[in-house]
C-alpha cells in the first residue's frame, strides 16, 4: 500500500483525545500504521541518568506518542480542510491527490 501520509505532511485528528487539532507529522511508522505529529498526544516518559551520556536530559520528559493513521487526515492544499488522498499516475509516476479539490500534493 503506498504512503497516503507522509513527514512534513500538516493533518488534523478526526478521533481520539485529541480530536479537531492540526499539526505536522514528525514521523510515520508504516509498520504499525502509526503517526507522530507534533504536539498532539503527548504521553510522558521516566528517563533515568546515564553515565555515559552526562547530555542526556533526565526525569520525567513529555514526547509525542503514536496515534494510528485511520485516526488522521490529510489537510487539503487548497482550502485547509480534511481530503482523503488519491494516487495519480502521470508519465509513469505515482502522484497524491486531494480528493477534496484535486489538487496535487506531491
């Protein structure tokens, strides 16, 4: 299945805690079907001190957790509303759609 959302890509929750925010994927993992975006689910996290690594920061630290991709959509180029995302194929190469408007996104 190809990647419908990628890095970098602005998406807004449809469900969960965080439902109706926006922001920007920091990361996918496409093999749990997962999403980071930035500054949405946070979760918190114990961190112990290292020794080997002094620059570590330690304690309790608050990082992004994964939200799954049916749970995410793809704002539209256009108007910065919710799209689902289409493939195009155009001189042999694969392109993202938004079928909201049509607009490429690639």
């Amino acid at each position: 299945m190809p990647a419908r959302i990628r890095r970098d890509d602005e998406v807004v929750v449809i469900g969960g805690k965080d439902r109706g925010k926006q922001g920007r994927v920091l990361r996918v993992d496409a093999a749990n079907e997962r999403v980071y975006v930035e500054g949405l689910n946070i979760v918190k996290r114990h961190q112990r001190p290292t020794p080997g690594r002094p620059d570590e920061v330690a304690g309790v630290i608050e990082r992004e957790g994964p939200i799954h991709l049916s749970n995410v959509m793809l704002l539209d180029p256009k108007d910065g509303k919710p799209t689902r995302v289409g493939i195009e194929v155009r001189d042999g190469k694969r392109y993202r759609v938004a079928r909201r408007s049509g607009t490429s996104i690639d």
